[in-house]
C-alpha cells in the first residue's frame, strides 16, 4: 500500500475529499515524525509503539576491501506491533 491509496481508503471511510484525507494523512505523518524527532516515544494503544534507540559507535568491515572501519554513532526508529495489529496479522 502506497500513501495515495492510504488517502483513498481514508477518504472512503471518513467521507472526506481526497484534499482533506491527504492533509489528514501527512498531518499525522508530520505529527509522528515531530514526536520521534524529540525523542519521544510514541503509543498508539492496540496498533504500536514507535520510540527511538540509540545506536553505539562500532567497528565493522569494508566488505571489498576486509579494512577496519568505524561505523558512528546513530539513532534509529524501531516499531513493536501491539496486541490488535499482531492478532491481525497472525
């Protein structure tokens, strides 16, 4: 599923136009990315918990050449499904 047809279906259900379900859309796109930006978790009670992790800084391998090399520090979204979405989907 792309975001146009997530647009779609949220036009359909909510009997919106396709403006207002898109504004709908990337209005909880931006609200979600703002949250995680600030490090703050995010929990969507029966769908998920996005949070940010952060990453230590590691030595790894340049796998053409085998040399060592560091590989920084960084942060990374993950996502843990909740109880609704993982009985959905199994």
């Amino acid at each position: 599923m792309r975001k146009a047809d997530l647009v779609n279906a949220v036009a359909d259900i909510a009997d919106l136009s396709l403006r207002e379900a898109d504004d709908a859309v990337s209005s909880v796109f931006e609200h979600i990315t703002n949250a995680l930006a600030r490090g703050e978790p995010l929990n969507l009670i029966g769908f998920g918990s996005f949070n940010v992790k952060q990453r230590a800084a590691r030595q790894g391998r340049n796998p053409k050449t085998g040399d060592l090399i560091e590989i920084a520090a960084s942060k990374q979204v993950s996502f843990k499904a909740g109880k609704n979405l993982r009985e959905h989907i199994i």
